[in-house]
C-alpha cells in the first residue's frame, strides 16, 4: 500500500549489453564506411538501419547507466554540487527512460536522413536533368554502321530543316559499353563469374565504355597519341587506382593518363552503378572487344553505339515538336529498312523535364511530411517524458529544499541533468548521420546525384536548424520541469 514511498534500488549496469550494443553499432558503422557499390549499398543500408536501432537502444538503457557508474566513480567529478544530483538522477531515469532518449535518437536520425536526402535531390534536380541529357535531343542508335547511323541522322536534319531550326553545340561520338566485374585490376567477364561476385558482400560491378581516342581528342579539344596496348582512363562514381587494366580473354592496357573530366558523356548518368571510360588507340581495337564480348555473352551481348545530340535555341515546346516528328520519322524508317534496323533510342529533356521534376517533386513532399511526422513524434516524446518525470522528481527536490538546497542550485542542477539527458540523443543521431552519409550519398547516386559536396551541404544545414529546433524544445522543457520540481 505504500509502495511509492519505499526507495528505489539502485540500477546495476550491464556492461555485456553495452559492450554488445558497442560491437553492433560498430559492425552497422563499418558496412555504411565499407560499402561502395551503390546497388549493394541498397541491401546493406536497410541491414545497417536495424542494427543501428538494435544497438541504440541497447547503449541508451544498458549504457547509459554503465556511464553514470563510471561517472559516479570519478570523484573529481562526482562530488560537485551540479553534478552530485544530476548524475544520481539520471542513473536511475536512464534505467528506466533510456528507451524513450533511444527513440528521440532514432527519430531524429531519422529526420535528418529524410530531409536532408529529399532537399538534395530537389535541389540538386537540374543539374541531374542536365546529366541525364547533355544535349536537348539526343540520338542513341544501336548501330555504328554507315548505312544505319546516316538514316538516323538524316531524320534528325529533316525535322530541324522542317521547323526552320539548327543544331547547336553538336555531340557526336561511337562507344561500346559492356559490363564486367573487378578483381583488382582485373576484368571478369564471364557471366557465371559475374554472378558469383555479385553475391558478395561488397561486389565491385562496373560500367566499361570503350571509346576510340580521336573521338576523346575531337570532345575534349587536346592532342593526345597512344601507342599499342595503352589506354586513357575516365572513372564516374568511383575511382580506379591501378596503372594496369587486364581484361579477361583479351590482354592488358596500360593507364597512359587519367583524364580529369569528361562531363558530356551523358551516357552513364543514369546507371546505378560506377563507370570505367577507355580511350584506346582506333576504332580497329573496339572491334575486336566487340567480337570478344560477343563470343562471351552470346545472345545478350552489347551493341556498338553511335551517340549524336544538339541542343536548340527555341523554347520547349517546340523542342517537343522536333522531337515528336524526329520520332515519327524514325518509325517510318524502321518499316522501310527492318534488314538493317538495329534500334534507336530518342531522347528530349523538354519532354521528359515535367515528369523528371514530379518525381523528385514527390520526394521532396514525402521528405517534408515525414520529417514533420518524425519531429512531431520526437517533440512529443521530449515533452511529456520531461512533465511526467518532473512530478515524479518533486517530492525528491522538496525533501533536498528542506535539508539546505537552494533555488538557484536546483536549477542549476536540473540545467545540467536536463541538458546531459537531452542533448544525448541529439549527438548521437549527429555521429549516426555522419556514418550514414557515405551509404545514403551513395544511394542518391542511383537518382543521378553525384554532387557529394551538395549533399554534405545540405546534410549540415539540416543538422544546424534540427539542431535550433531542438534546443527550443529543451528551453521550453527544462522550464516546465523546474517549475513543477521547484513547486
């Protein structure tokens, strides 16, 4: 009948689940650091998610107190009159309350991973756009034979010739794209191979373009030779630090250069994962990859290209129009000629901008709705965790006015009991984020965001006005709770 009276026992630590909340947090840090290849990085992040909420919850109520202990051992420390009742209290409230900091940590993980991914990817939308389509309409057309590419570009210059328009900043060049997976410097590109590394943890899959190196020196505008066996190099979304890159079934290039930028290739800004360019010598060595690939792969081998884009002067919407009758004429191509049709693929940035802009549009709603959801819930959390434990904590602070504790200490003492208890969620969700970024920028990579610094950005700002919004709760807490505690 009087059990709230009786005293509270005072809460062990235990250590075995602090050391193993310690141990999963790092292994879940680890893969977010480890991790490279986007398209892995989509598994291991949701694996990362969990053991990070498993082990935050287990360094927040085991912990937690195991900190107090050592804390309460310090007797520099601990035998202060701020830190003597705040380190008591906080022992006992972790015991019981450390799910509750765990969840205000989570949530507001959760908050800046959302946000500040969303913003980003609306932000950063037309920079993606324009490396989705480095040109306003762009001609993809699966073949590199003269008869094939002279129709295709031809149907462009009747369209452009019919509206009375001219093609601008012109880009015109041939490549070959196969996959292969990395070992080293090493390329495998036996497909059961393949397979097997893309069962591991950390598969290292990339994009290979072959392009001839009078096409590099016409794009780029320099006067670079080669000899037999060497090769020009170009990474995008990764980097590649071997001076050699041995192909298998065919031989060795060796690394002459690595080219600083090649922006315009337009060609990889929409695969997820990393890309290798090789410039090699002629358009004879291409070849030859061709007819190795196409032994290798058989029926699903890849195509010669020849990628022709321009831009255009007039507005989007007879950009639109152009491309509509390059389209139709173009169908009417493939049923005159189905001997030498191979494909084409049409591309218009006007076209598609409304869609590409509703999506990340979509997300960057999603990101708002579900960032004020997580701080509503973390605000909540906050607040009446404070009120319920300032009527629990009143009857103590009167017992400690009536022994000599005065105002100004049990403010002071609640100022740094509250201010431990609060901001502990939030450093920990700032080194959470911290870890994560690695893996979540490489996920936006799937987007088409490639711009790290953007996002570091973004994350910082976020962070900063999270952090604002945090401290406003805190202030509006911490005085509820003393004048309930203060009577």
């Amino acid at each position: 009948m009087k059990s709230e009276n009786s005293g509270e026992k005072p809460p062990k630590a235990n250590y075995v689940l602090a050391v193993l909340g310690a141990l999963i947090l790092g292994a879940a840090y680890f893969m977010a650091v480890y991790i490279k290849e986007p398209l892995s990085a989509v598994f291991a992040f949701f694996i990362a998610v969990l053991m990070v909420i498993a082990a935050t919850y287990l360094l927040f109520i085991s912990g937690s107190v195991a900190v107090c202990r050592v804390l309460q051992k310090n007797k520099n420390y601990y035998y202060k009159t701020n830190h003597f009742i705040s380190v008591s209290q906080m022992a006992y409230r972790m015991k019981r309350n450390g799910a509750g900091l765990a969840s205000i940590c989570i949530l507001s993980t959760m908050v800046l991973v959302t946000l500040s991914s969303t913003i980003c990817l609306y932000i950063g939308e037309e920079d993606m756009l324009r490396d989705r389509y480095p040109r306003n309409i762009i001609l993809d057309t699966y073949s590199v034979e003269e008869e094939m590419t002279t129709l295709t570009h031809k149907a462009a210059e009747d369209a452009l010739e019919k509206f009375g328009e001219t093609p601008k900043n012109v880009l015109h060049y041939s490549y070959l794209n196969i996959t292969g997976g990395f070992s080293g410097d090493r390329v495998i590109l036996d497909s059961n191979r393949i397979s097997e590394l893309e069962s591991s943890f950390n598969p290292d899959i990339r994009q290979i373009f072959f392009m001839s190196l009078a096409d590099y020196n016409r794009l780029t505008g320099k006067n670079e030779t080669l000899s037999e066996g060497e090769a020009i190099i170009y990474t995008a979304k990764d980097q590649y630090n071997y001076n050699t890159i041995t192909l298998d079934e065919y031989g060795t290039f060796a690394i002459k250069k690595r080219a600083e930028d090649f922006s315009d290739c337009g060609t990889d800004a929409m695969i997820g994962i990393p890309s290798v360019y090789l410039f090699v010598k002629d358009e004879a060595v291409i070849k030859e990859l061709y007819g190795l690939q196409l032994g290798i792969y058989g029926q699903y081998h890849s195509m010669m290209h020849d990628y022709y884009g321009f831009d255009l002067d007039c507005d989007e919407d007879k950009q639109i129009e152009i491309n509509s009758e390059i389209f139709e004429s173009i169908k009417k191509l493939k049923a005159e000629n189905p001997v030498i049709w191979s494909g084409v693929s049409l591309n218009c940035a006007a076209g598609d901008k409304a869609d590409f802009y509703a999506m990340y549009g979509g997300l960057f709603f999603l990101g708002i709705l579900l960032g004020s959801v997580f701080i509503a819930a973390a605000v909540l959390i906050m607040y009446y965790k404070q009120i319920s434990e300032g009527f629990e904590d009143k009857s103590k602070f009167e017992i400690l006015q009536k022994v000599g504790m005065t105002k100004d200490e049990i403010r002071r003492s609640i100022n740094s009991q509250v201010l431990t208890v609060f901001f502990a969620p939030l450093a920990a969700a700032g080194i959470h984020m911290a870890f994560a970024f690695g893996i979540v920028s490489r996920l936006l990579t799937l987007f088409g965001l490639t711009d790290a610094g953007l996002f570091a950005a973004v994350t910082l700002c976020c962070f900063m006005l999270f952090g604002i919004l945090y401290t406003a709760v805190y202030l509006i807490t911490s005085g509820s709770y003393y004048k309930i505690v203060s009577g």
